[in-house]
C-alpha cells in the first residue's frame, strides 16, 4: 500500500507551519507552499500564520533586548560574538535590517534582541517588522509552490521509490536539503566568528561593542 502525506497534511499541516513561522523555519515555509500547490493548504492562511507567527518570534526576543538585553549578555558571554554581529548589521543598515531580518541566518535570533536593546521606538519596530514578515512568507511559501509547478512538470513519477508517493519524497527532501544546508551555514560562520575574536579584529568593551547606534527616541 502507497504510503501517502495527504491526511497527516491536512491534520496538521497548519499546526507543522505555525512552528515552522515561530522558529523563522525556512524549509518548513517552503514545504507549505508546494503542499499548497498539492491543493492541501491554502495559501491565504499559510501567509497570515507565518506573518502572525513570526511577528510573536521577534516580538519576543525583541522586549527581551529591551528588558534584560545587557543582563542576558553578562550571564552568557558566549553571546557577545554574535551579538556584535548583530549589531554590526544594525549600524549599517539601520532601520532596513529589521525587513531583512529573517534572511540574516544566523543573525535573526539577535537582531530582534540587539534591537530592543536599541533606542527604536516599538512602533517603529513593529510596522517594520510587518513588512518583513509579508515580503518573507510571500518568498518561501511561493517559493515553495513554484517548486511543486516545477516537479510536476520535471519529474511527474518517481516510480522507482516504489511504495512512497510524490509528495512523500519531495516534502522529505525538502527538509532534509534544508537542514542539511543550515547545518553546514551554522558551522562554518561558527568558525568564521571564533577567528575573528582570535585574530583581534573584535575589540572594545562588551557593552560599547554589542550595543547598536541607531538613535531614533522610543
């Protein structure tokens, strides 16, 4: 018997995107929209979850900074790298850094922190945060849905994988390629940051280093 995705999607599929949209999981964004060209999600409520979802994400992390940013930063100093970072990408962009957040891997877990812990306003943050929350679901999700077009005209059948079915094998693959790649990105920006620390090209204090320069009053 074929081994078939359509009802474990259709159960929770959207429960699979409202994690995939809190953790700013790209593959999981691009899995929905070819389930969405498989006519098992529908695409309006794709968005609106990963625009809402991901909002909450950078919401949180963002009155984190802006609570206890510099008390997070003394109890964990391992932090201070990528933090630096983060601020770093603040200072030369400013107020775009925050549409194009959740495509700084890596980075988007601390720039919402190191944002709070800026002098933005929060509706400043919010309107922008927004914005980047529309063009990022629309990427991936449509993205995704480009992909299935694709499949389906390139590889109609993938009879030689014997009991699984199309959209077993490409969901499968999708996330798997997916982690994969983040994996690998993680590791070598791992290293990348450690030599840079070692080489002393980070220098200043901790908190003259980390916290960003954008003064827009709150």
């Amino acid at each position: 018997m074929a081994i078939h995705l359509y009802h474990l999607v259709n159960t929770y599929g959207y429960w699979f995107m409202v994690l995939g949209a809190f953790l700013e999981t790209d593959t999981l964004l691009i899995a929905g929209g070819f389930a969405a060209n498989q006519h098992l999600l529908n695409v309006g409520y794709l968005i609106i979850i990963a625009i809402g979802f991901s909002m909450l994400h950078d919401c949180i992390l963002f009155y984190i900074g802006r609570g206890i940013g510099i008390k997070l930063l003394n109890k964990y100093p391992g932090l201070e790298q990528k933090m630096h970072k983060a601020s770093e990408y603040i200072d030369r962009y400013g107020l775009w850094v925050i549409l194009i957040l959740r495509f700084a891997y890596g980075l988007r877990t601390l720039i919402p922190i190191a944002l709070g812990m800026s002098k933005i306003s929060d509706k400043k943050f919010l309107f922008y945060d927004f914005i980047g929350g529309i063009l990022w679901s629309i990427f991936f999700i449509f993205g995704g849905a480009l992909f299935g077009k694709a499949m389906a005209v390139l590889i109609p059948k993938f009879q030689w994988f014997g009991d699984f079915d199309n959209i077993t094998i490409v969901i499968a693959l999708i996330v798997f390629l997916g982690m994969f790649a983040g994996g690998i990105y993680h590791w070598i920006r791992r290293i990348k940051m450690k030599s840079l620390f070692r080489a002393g090209r980070i220098k200043g204090s901790r908190e003259s280093a980390i916290m960003p320069k954008i003064t827009q009053e709150k």
